[in-house]
DNA sequence: CGGCTGGTTGATGTTACTCAACTCGCGTGG
DNA sequence: CCACGCGAGTTGAGTAACATCAACCAGCCG
C-alpha cells in the first residue's frame, strides 16, 4: 500500500491565492465563457491553491463535503475503498478538471482522491460557487455541462467495462488519454502513464498481469511501443479500430 | 430484436397538461423541498405528459436535445449503441427519475432510451428549467444533487462490473432495484423484473445464460424464489453479505 | 549490498462465454 | 381446435478469456 499522509486542512506556505483571471486553463476549467468581470468574482470564490504531494490524499471518502477542487497541475485518481481493501479506481483527472462532483449528493465525499503525482488544485467552496451561479448563468450553464460531461464519461467506462475485452478497453483507456492530453496542447501520441499497471486494471476491470499482457500485444501487433510507463502510440488508426471493430466478431 | 414504433414529437390525445402540484411524486420528483409558490412555477415549466408504450422510444442517441423528462409512470432502460448491434444498457429508470441528463453536455441525447413497460413522462424543456433555476435557488441545489447522485449511481454500477463476479453483481443489483422500489413505496422483498435476462446482462456486462444461471445459484441457496421475472427475497441478510462479503475471498 | 516496488512472462486454474438442446407461454393461422 | 412459430428462459458441454500463482528482472533507496 502507498505511505501516504492525509491532507491537513490548513493553510501552509503552499498555500497560494489562486487567481483565475491569470491562470492559464482559463479556457479548459470553470471560466469557460465568462467575461473579465464575471472571471473576477469566481476568482473571488475561488479561495486558494493547494499543492499535493504524489500519493497524498485531496480527500476521504465519507469525509465533509465543503469544496470542489479543480486540477491545476498534476494527476488524480479517485477511488472507492472496499471493507477487503480491495480498491475500484472510478475515475482520473488532469489538469483543468473538476473533483468532487459526487459529493454534492450526500453531502461527503464518496470516494477518495489521491495525487498520482505532485499536483496543485484550486479549492472551491461549493456554497459560494453555488451562489455565484445564481449571478452568473453563464457559469450555471457550464457548470450544468461539466457535470452532465461527467455522466457521459461514466457512461463510456462502462461501456468499457461492460462490453469490452481486455486489449479493447486498453484501447479505448489510451485513447481517451490521448485526446485529454491533446487538448491541453501536449501530444496525443507520446506520453507518460501516471498510474501503475495495478491502477489501470483496476480502472479498467482488469488484474494487472492482463493489463501488461495487454501492452505486449499492442506492441507486438506494432501498434504502440511500451517503456515502462512511457507511451508512444505509432498506429493511431489501428488502436481506434481495436474498439470499433473487433466488437463485430 | 424489438419491433418498436418511433416516438413522434406531436402533441397527441395522449398528452396531458402536466400538475407538479398534485402530482404524488412531489416528494420524490423536481418539487423536493420547494414551497407552494415554487410548485407552481414549475409547474409551468414541465410542459405536458406523455405516455411511452413497452418498446417504444422516448428518444434517441444523437436526436437533439431540448428536454429532460422525469419518469411519472413506468420504466425505462438508456443504453448505448455499437455499430454491431450490440447494446450497452446505462441505466434503468423508475418513478420519479430524471432521464436526459446525459444529454446536457453534448446538447444531443447521447444514449437511446426505450420503455420497458407502458409508461407516462412529464417532459421539462431544460432551457425553461434553466431559468427558473436561477429564480429558486432550493430547485438548483435540488437538480445539482440529482446531477451529483447520477454520478454516484454510475460509479457504484463500475465497482459492479469492475470488480465483482457474477452473482455478486446479481445481488447487487437486485438489492439496489428492492431500495428503489421500497423508497416508492412498494415491496422491497417481491417485486416484477421489467427487464430480460439479456438487459440485465448487458447492465452488469454478463450474458444472459450467465444471468439465468447466477439466478439459478441464487435459488439454489435458498437467498430468494425466481419464477420468470417475479423475483422474491427470502434472504435479504445472505443476499447482502454476497456483496460485501464474498469479495474478501 | 539487500530489500522493496513495479513490471513482465509462463504455467495452471477458474469464470464466464459460446453453442446447442430443450421447455414454456403466447399468439397466429390453417 | 390444434399445430406451429416465436421469444424468453433454463440447462449442459466444451472453450476462450482472464485470474491466479510463481519466478524473475530492473530500478531505486537506505
């Protein structure tokens, strides 16, 4: 198991004002659409940065519910535990996404979240953003998406997980981090895995040792080539083709 | 396959004005926690009801999206579709639910959803919701809840088919279908499936010989009496300790 | 150096899938 | 009326896919 410690909860010297008017996902995270004025009251809201170290925890599950984080830089998992201590990664997050969504409905958080590698978020009270977006309904309207955006994903995970086989989800796992990182200016092709194979089966509904199976065929086959977490995708249009048409046998 | 007959978007005899006021969902449904006054403002939102016959459609994936419907009657799978024909059922819906959401992000429905039996919706155009949204602030605390509780379902629903066997997802689902009908007032202990054995397969990413089979084991050990779809709980201790117990193996 | 974590690969075991036969209930048409 | 086909469900036998167990390697750190 990792060695993490947990989260204090107050303010340190990584502590930093967050400022969303200079912040450079203004395009990708909750600004999306606003003018300079409305840009200025969310930043308002939101209250500070954080840094987080690799293997620390954002949050607990079951703990209070006060604050949605935004991705600033780094890399999240987020889990729920079992009583066997078994883990289900649910999701992963990159820069300019929100954590935390799930919280609202019970009013804590259901699942864990943990830095896969050093990050920094932006902590966002969710009762201030709540009224801001009466004020704004721009951000409303965005704010609707992003969590309807959430569902959608949910939705292609199970699809995943329900429909798929092994090389097939691998597939499709690569694929959706291919385009993330396309849209946050950073290859699509050639990246670094922040998560252990252990992460990704689990992610994925798979052991470990079928996920690293999994890369040796996909290299095999010369469709990517694996250095340890090191990717490089060279056959794009055959990785792709493992989720629409190997389903048709 | 099911021979179903395409919903039309016409008003029809079958549409009724709809009554958040009076309807009996009220503590269930949108109304949740609103007074009089806000009741009816919804009211007027929630545009008309319309009845959905077993098999039809209520819409399809890619049409465009203009509103949500909350299930006034009946039952409804979502499910996604592959180019093989194959279908990835995402959710089941009762009375009281919202169905749509999925599509608010993409502004086009992004999955079909097809009644199970004769069903009845009240349809709710969401720019009109969006409006009155901002007018009654314990409405928007209430839809994020419900946006934030979809996300919930769907990761209990990939810790299902991520990390459980057979009949663990079986149980599960079974047990989470005996909560909902409780919380709607009806039996928790026999209630009638409203779905195949293939839909059931296809939401927990099994096939149906392998659902029947799980439901055999399940009879087999006395947990519960399956007789076609009627389905009654004789154990719901045992039922409940396949989830949390039998994983620790 | 030795121990640890993360990863790969092989041999074997288990689970769920596939294919097939059969039943039951229902509706249709001769 | 019964024969028939059809869809839904169950069950069995054989098989494919993944899990499990185990050995091994590489890199890292104390």
């Amino acid at each position: 198991m990792l060695l993490n410690t947990v989260s204090t909860d107050h303010l340190d010297a990584s502590d930093i004002k967050a400022n969303c008017a200079s912040c450079n996902l203004r395009e990708l995270c909750l600004p999306v659409g606003l003018n300079e004025d409305e840009i200025e009251m969310l930043g308002e809201v939101v209250s500070r940065k954080r840094r987080i170290q690799r293997g620390e925890y954002l949050y607990h599950a079951g703990s209070d519910f006060q604050s949605l984080f935004a991705v600033r830089n780094g890399f999240f998992k987020t889990c729920l535990l079992h009583e066997d201590g078994r883990q289900q990664v649910v999701g992963l997050h990159m820069r300019g996404e929100l954590l935390g969504l799930s919280a609202i409905s019970a009013e804590a958080y259901t699942c864990d979240a943990v830095a896969l590698e050093d990050s920094e978020v932006c902590e966002i009270p969710f009762v201030k953003l709540e009224e801001i977006t009466r004020i704004i309904p721009t951000l409303m309207h965005h704010f609707y998406k992003i969590m309807s955006c959430e569902i959608v994903k949910d939705h292609d995970v199970m699809l995943s997980l329900g429909s798929m086989k092994a090389d097939e989800r691998l597939a499709a796992f690569l694929l959706n981090l291919s385009q993330r990182f396309s849209r946050l200016g950073y290859s699509s092709l050639n990246f670094n895995l922040r998560m252990t194979r252990e992460e990704i089966g689990s992610y994925l509904g798979l052991k470990l040792e079928t996920v690293s199976r999994a890369f040796s065929k996909l290299q095999e086959e010369k469709i990517l080539t694996v250095d340890n977490k090191y990717i490089q995708i060279s056959d794009i249009k055959r990785l792709k083709s493992k989720i629409g048409i190997s389903l048709c046998v």
